[in-house]
C-alpha cells in the first residue's frame, strides 16, 4: 500500500464475557477511498465500528488514526477525534426529542460551539443535499418515513464536513429504490468532502455501489479483502457464498 | 466406603456448592454497588463541570416538579384529611381530641409528605425517566450523542439528577401546606372544631426541624428517584423487553431506597446518631 493509510485496524480482539466476536481484525482503508466491510447478521460489524469510534473498548489491538494510536487516548484527545468523525447509525439514531434541523445541526451546536442561527442554515442546506425540503425540518423524527428518517442521519452525519464517515447498515430495512437512491447520496456525500469512509453492510448491492474496496468479515476476522471489482473472482468459497446468497457452503448458519 | 462416610461427604459436596452460589452471588452484589457508585461519582462530577445545558435543566425542572404537583397535592390532600379522622376516632376515646392538629402537621411535615410524594414521583418520573433513557440506548441514540461530540452524563443525566434534587424539596413544601389544609377542612366541617384554635394548635408545638428535616429528606429522595430513573436506563438491555425491565427496576429500587433512607435520615435528624 502506497498512499499512508487513514484508518489502520491492527490485531483488535473484544470479547463480551465468554462470546469472542473480534479475534484479530487487521483492516486499513487508504485517504479518500471508501472500505466496505460485508458479512453476516451478529458478525461483529458494528463492534468493529464502534471500536474505531472509541464507543467500545477493544481488549486488545490498535486502532490508527492518521497514524496516531487512538484506544488510548485521553478524553480531550478523544473529543477533538471525534470532530473528525461522521457516524450513521442503523436506523437512524435520530434524536427523537429534537426537530429535524436540530438533529442535523446537533454536532455544530454541540461540538463545533456554533451560534443556533447558522448552525440551522446549514443544517437546512444540507437536508437540501440529500433531498429533503426545508418543510422537513421542523418535523419530528417519529413524523418521517424510514427513508427519510435515514436521509436526516445521513445529513447530520455529513453536517460537520468529517474526515471520516461510517456507515454501520445504511440500507436495512429500507426497499431497494430507496436503498439504490440512499447509496447515491452516500457515494454522492463522501466524495463530494473527499471523506474516506468505512462502511459495514450485508446488502452487497449496496456494497458493489458505494465501496472502492470490499473486506469480508467472518467468525470475528478478515477472510478476504480485495477491490470491489474482484469480488466475483475472489476464489474465496466464503466470499462467493455470501454474495450469492446460498445456504448450502461452507457458511453454517447456526439456528 | 461406609454409609456415615457417604452422607459427610455429600454434606461437604453440597456445602461447598452452597458456599460457591453464595460467593458468587456476593460478588455480583458487589459488582452491582460498584457499578451503581461509579455511575453516581460519574453523574455528581458532570452536574457541577461545564458545559451546562441549561434548556435541557428548565425543561426537566418543568416536568419533574410542575407536572408532579397535581399528584403530589391529591395525595397529600388526602392523607391530611384521613389523618385528622383517624387521630379523633383514637384521642376522643381519652378526651385528647386537642392534640389532633399537632399530630397532623407533625406527621405531614415529618414523614407523610416526604415518603408519599417521594414514591409518587417514583412512580411517575422514574419510570419516564427509565423509559426515554433506555429507549435511547437500545435505539443508540446515547452512542449518537458521543460521536457528535456531546457528554450523555452532562447532556441526559446531569440536569435531571439536579432537577429530581432540587424539586422534590418544593413540591414537599407544597405538600406539606396541603396536607395540614387536609386537616384543617376535616377538622373544621365534619369533626366541628373552632378554625382559630385549629389553627393555634398547628403552630403552637410546630418546630422549625420539623420542616426542615422533611424538606432534606425530599431532596434526598428526588436525588434518588432521579439516579434510579437514569441508572437503569442507561444500562438498559437491548430490545422493547430491556426498556421494559429498566423502568420496572427504576421504580422498585427507588421505592425500596426512599424507604430504607426515610429511616436512617429519621434516626440522624431525630436521635442524632
Ligand atoms: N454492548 C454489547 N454487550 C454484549 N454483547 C454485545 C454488545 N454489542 C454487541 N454484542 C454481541 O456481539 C455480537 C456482534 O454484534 P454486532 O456487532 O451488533 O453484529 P452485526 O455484525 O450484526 O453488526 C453479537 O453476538 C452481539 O450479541
Ligand atoms: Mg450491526
């Protein structure tokens, strides 16, 4: 790898109890590039991610931003981390008590100490960029469809320019048109910032859209990892049952 | 071996197992008291360090003390009334009937207007509290909270621990008034006592602590109702079922606490030990 990595993952384990759901995840996702990380249901994806977010501890391993160790850092070097982050949660996350706008200017209020005024114009402008009028927000997150509850997350994510943005599910739950139009506005959102992005998903549409490069997940490591054109060709029987999507391989679903 | 051998050894087998099931469940008593400190020292610390939010602060100081006063002044109401009767069903059998008002207000200020209203918000605020809180967490809008840059013990937890402390004196204040006006009217219209010595014999033995202890123990109490409400929240388990069990669990602790501290700050304030 030429370019130095903006995100390294380096032998992370994190075990809750006696259930060990990363055992040594070792990733890196170049500056600009977008990494997504496919594999099944209760994997460990979102452990991975929030992980890297410092939302989790992880027991073991290191986790590297721009080079610097970050699973020990002190809480001010944390919070000036994470005002480099964008995070979209599964499902939103929205802020059920806030207005729409409020939602997306949570961040530059809160983090960024931005007067309330220009905070909501930004805000507002960017719920234009992912399509949503400036009706929508002063509209309850309970008001708003699943597709536009994650357009709002995606907005708010976006809304402090991040370096760095992590989608954990985007289009779960969501129909194929509108997950086809949420993974534009992602692929739209993130290189129009030049964000590099880290993305987790079983949807391998998805995947194949928004993703420069793919990683596999499976049983808490990384099976295969590759550029997203070669995933048809991985000569990884794992991989290529999970794309196809058979129940028959060496995959056993436990029941 | 021999049968008397058999059975010692079998009672050794199962005293050693009881032991283990006691020694582990010590040990997770314990975890859980650590757990729950921390949690406090964690709560305490971010109520007094900036940054404030002090909308969030009004907003709950609205809900907690504004919205609980209807319940908190029916039942209080009530008390007072069914006190001045059952004190005269008991005194007026040894012609103490003089004493009613005197054992009303004392009661009121003392015990009955702190533990009822500390329950009754128990009731009511902690288990909306449980609830909001534990549905942010299994919905991860506390995880939202962090990434975007923003404590969730300064923005959740902090200004409903000082809303729940601060409150709870005013509404037992509040409370205290209506209970002995409980009293005065059953006094007055139904056991026809004189108002003007009603009312002398309410503040002739009437001390200041009498009050003033009431009003600490309420602060003690909305201080908890509040962590309880928040505790159980932020740790709820994942699904609709967690919620559920978080806000079940606010309500009893709370209560049981409120009970349990409603004597040891009686003793400290009475007997002074
Ligand atoms: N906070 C937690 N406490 C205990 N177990 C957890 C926690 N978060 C995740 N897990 C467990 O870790 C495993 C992976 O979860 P997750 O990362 O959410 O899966 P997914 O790949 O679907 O995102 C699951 O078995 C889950 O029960
Ligand atoms: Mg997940």
């Amino acid at each position: 790898m030429a370019a130095r990595a903006k995100l390294e993952l380096r032998g992370v384990y994190k075990s809750f109890g006696a259930n060990h759901v990363l055992k040594g995840i070792d990733i890196a996702v170049e500056k600009g590039k977008s990494l997504v990380v496919i594999g099944g249901s209760g994997t460990g994806k979102s452990v991975m991610i929030k992980s890297v977010l410092g939302l989790i501890s992880p027991d073991k391993g290191s986790i590297k931003i721009d080079g610097q160790e970050t699973t020990k850092l002190r809480p001010p070097e944390r919070d000036a981390m994470m005002r480099k982050f964008g995070m979209l949660f599964q499902g939103g996350a929205l802020f059920d008590s806030l207005p729409v706008w409020e939602n997306v200017a949570f961040g530059l209020i809160q983090g960024h100490a931005m007067d309330r005024k220009q905070a909501k114009d930004i805000a507002i402008e960017k719920l234009r960029s992912v399509g949503l009028s400036a009706g929508v927000a002063k509209l309850y997150p309970a008001e708003l469809s699943g597709g536009m509850q994650q357009r709002v997350g995606l907005a708010r994510a976006v809304a402090a320019n991040p370096e760095i943005i992590f989608f954990d599910e985007p289009t779960t739950g969501l129909d194929p048109i509108m997950a086809d139009v949420i993974n534009n506005l992602i692929v739209e959102a993130s290189k129009g910032l030049g964000a590099t992005t880290l993305s987790i998903t079983h949807d391998m549409a998805s995947a194949r859209k928004i993703a420069d490069n793919i990683a596999m997940i499976y049983k808490g490591q990384i099976i295969w990892h590759g550029p997203a054109k070669e995933i048809d060709h991985s000569g990884n029987e794992y991989v290529d049952q999970f794309i196809r999507g058979r129940a028959e391989g060496p995959i056993k679903m436990e029941v | 071996m021999s049968l008397s051998e058999q059975q010692s050894f079998s009672v050794v087998g199962y005293s050693q197992v009881f032991l283990q099931k006691l020694g582990s469940a010590a040990l997770g008593f314990f975890a859980a008291v650590g757990r729950l400190a921390q949690f406090t020292g964690h709560g305490v610390s971010h109520c007094f360090t900036p940054p404030f939010f002090p909308r969030l602060l009004l907003r709950q100081l609205i809900d907690i003390g504004y919205y609980s006063l209807p319940v908190v002044g029916l039942t209080t109401l009530f008390t007072g009334m069914v006190l001045a009767l059952q004190s005269y069903s008991g005194f007026s059998r040894f012609s103490a009937e003089g004493a009613i008002a005197t054992v009303v207000v004392l009661s009121i200020t003392r015990e009955l207007s702190p533990v009822l209203a500390g329950l009754m918000v128990a009731g009511r605020v902690g288990a909306s509290i449980a609830a909001e809180i534990g549905t942010m967490r299994v919905t991860e809008q506390i995880d939202a909270l962090t990434t975007l840059s923003t404590n969730p013990y300064k923005y959740l937890i902090a200004p409903r621990l000082i809303a729940g402390t601060l409150m709870l004196p005013v509404l037992v204040l509040i409370g205290d008034i209506i209970g002995v006006f409980g009293g005065y009217i059953v006094s007055i219209y139904s056991l026809g006592f004189i108002p003007e010595n009603y009312l002398h014999k309410t503040w002739e033995y009437l001390e200041r602590m009498d009050v003033i202890s009431g009003l600490w123990k309420a602060a003690a109490f909305g201080f908890i109702v509040t962590l309880m409400g928040c505790y159980h929240g932020f740790n709820s388990e994942r699904g609709a079922q967690g919620v559920g069990a978080a806000t079940t669990n606010a309500v009893v602790s709370s209560s049981i606490l409120i009970l349990i501290f409603n004597y040891f700050l009686t003793q400290v304030f009475f007997t002074g030990k």
